[in-house]
C-alpha cells in the first residue's frame, strides 16, 4: 500500500495495513544506521523543526538524528526559549515556522490533542511527539517493531503493560497498535491507575503482576510519574516495587524468554530492579536503537504523502 497522510497524529486512526508499512520502512532504514557514512539522501533540503513544549531527552535526540540520517536541516526550539514565553499561541507558533518554509514539525506537548489541531491549521507535516494523556505513536511504534524483531511476530503474543496507566500516552498507543496487528494486551497496575475507559480499548485488566506476568511473552514497564500525583493518590514508591515491582525473582515465574521493555527514564528500584533493567530479558537499549529507524520512516512517509499531495493540487 501506498502512505497517504501528511501527518502522523496517533495509532488509533491508522489501519493495520498503514502500521505494518511504517515498520516494513523502518526494516530498510535500520541498516543505514550501520554503514560506515550513517546517511541517505531522502530528504535532501528539507527541515525538520522539533518543537517541545515538555521537557524530553530521548525522543528529541531520535528524532533529530533520524532526520539528520535522512539529510534533513534540523532546527529544535524548545518552549522555555520561545516566544511562547511572550504569550505567542500554538497555532501562531506553527503558523511562523510554517512560513519559514520548514518542511516537518515534531512536536511533543502536555494538552491532549495539540498535535491534531496544528496539523487542521498546517500545510506542512506535522509529527505527534506526545500530546498529554492521549498517545506517543513512534513510542508505541518503536517498542511493536523491537517486539517483531525479537519475537518474529505480533499476531497471537501475550503483552503485559505494566505501570502508570492513568497518566501514560505510551499504554495507550502501545494498545492501539498492538491489538491491531492481533496480539492480546494486559494492563497491570493499582486500581487506581487504571482508567475505566482502558477495557473498551481491547486490553484485559489486571491487579496480580505475577498473574500478568504468567503467560506474557513481553512486558512494557512504564515509567510512574510521580510528578503527575497532584493528590496524592499514587501508592508509596516502595510500596509500589513490592507490589509491581519487575525483580528477578517475579520473572524466574514468567516465560524463560519473556522480553523486558521500558520507553525510559527508569526509575530504578521502584518499576524494575537494575538487575532486571540490565538482564538478558532486557531490549531497553535496542528499543532505543530501534527508535531513529522508525523515526526515519514516519519523517520519510509523511514527506512523500505531503509531496504528492503538493504535486496533485498544483
């Protein structure tokens, strides 16, 4: 099939045809990342802007050396050092650098649905980062084709998401994109951090992390935000390792071969243990490595989709 969509907003809209090309993409680009020159050409003279209205580290970087790989002129303005400062508005933002003649917007922002509303007003592309509570497509996209290269598959693998359910985007892309492509999700945290609203979304809930650990061939720890726990609510942090904790001896009852995965930062000692973090069953690191590929394809993509539609209107 061929991509059609300028922007990549989240997995909830996108088929299964449209997520199996971007990882099929993502195959081809990941062996440039191990030539001796670690670029191609594809978007020779365009410009990516990353605009980050949240603090970020690790998709910021991928995302910047996925478009640097592909030849693109990478700009990257945070909001802190903005004329969001001055009271600028999003759209207003996006507008200016839209007359800059960039090409694609990254953008990571803490209002659930900022990326939707900046491509309704954009010619350009724009590329969901992670929108508050709502979704972080290449996390999800990254952590599916990580899973399909050491699983072989999707279709038919048990995955437990275990963690800060309430306040993760990242639970919420990985179960739109997971049970779309056929595997079975299992949520797993306190009660009080499973939404409601998360069953109708095709992921079985649970409270037991042993007994969601049972039978899963992957589990994806999520980060606690404790930063978000404006009430207090979230369990005490130790209290939360003793009880869902990943430890070695959690998993010597799981699969011999289940896969570890974290979207990162750990907080070690409180959602795994460093010797899990650092285990065999761990992929943290190739997730990581895996992320400028797939990164590299959602740039590649939605330039070809807004280029030809460019060409169709001229």
């Amino acid at each position: 099939m061929t991509w059609t969509r300028k922007d990549l907003l989240g997995l909830e809209d996108l088929s299964q045809e449209e997520i199996e090309l971007i990882l099929s993409t993502a195959e081809s680009f990941k062996e440039v990342s191990t030539r001796e020159i670690k670029k191609v050409p594809a978007l020779r003279g365009q410009t990516v802007v990353n605009l980050f209205y949240e603090p970020s580290t690790r998709t910021r970087v991928s995302f910047e050396v996925a478009a640097k790989r592909l030849s693109a002129d990478v700009i990257n303005i945070t909001a802190q050092e903005s004329s969001v400062r001055k009271g600028e508005t999003l759209i207003d933002t996006g507008k200016n650098i839209e007359a800059l003649k960039a090409d694609i917007v990254v953008m990571r922002h803490s209002a659930s649905g900022a990326a939707a509303i900046l491509a309704r007003h954009l010619n350009i592309s724009v590329v969901n980062a992670g929108d508050g509570w709502h979704e972080h497509p290449t996390q999800a996209l990254l952590d599916i084709f990580t899973l399909k290269e050491k699983l072989g598959r999707i279709a038919g693998l048990k995955v437990s998401i275990v963690g800060d359910i309430a306040h993760s985007r990242v639970a919420r892309s990985n179960i739109w994109g997971l049970t779309k492509l056929g595997a079975q999700v299992t949520v797993c945290a306190p009660r009080m951090l499973i939404p409601p609203a998360i069953a109708e979304m095709g992921a079985r809930i649970s409270c037991d992390i042993d007994e969601a650990l049972k039978e899963a061939d992957a589990v994806n720890v999520l980060r606690m935000q404790f930063e978000r726990d404006e009430e207090a609510a979230f369990p005490e942090k130790l209290e939360y390792f003793k009880n869902f904790g990943i430890t070695e001896e959690r998993l010597k009852k799981a699969k011999k071969n289940i896969v570890v995965m974290h979207p990162g930062p750990i907080n070690r000692g409180i959602e795994m243990s460093s010797l899990v973090a650092d285990g065999v069953n761990s992929v943290i690191l190739d997730q990581v490595t895996n992320g400028i590929a797939v990164r590299m394809a959602v740039l590649f993509l939605v330039s070809q989709a807004r280029d030809e539609k460019r060409q169709n209107t001229d």
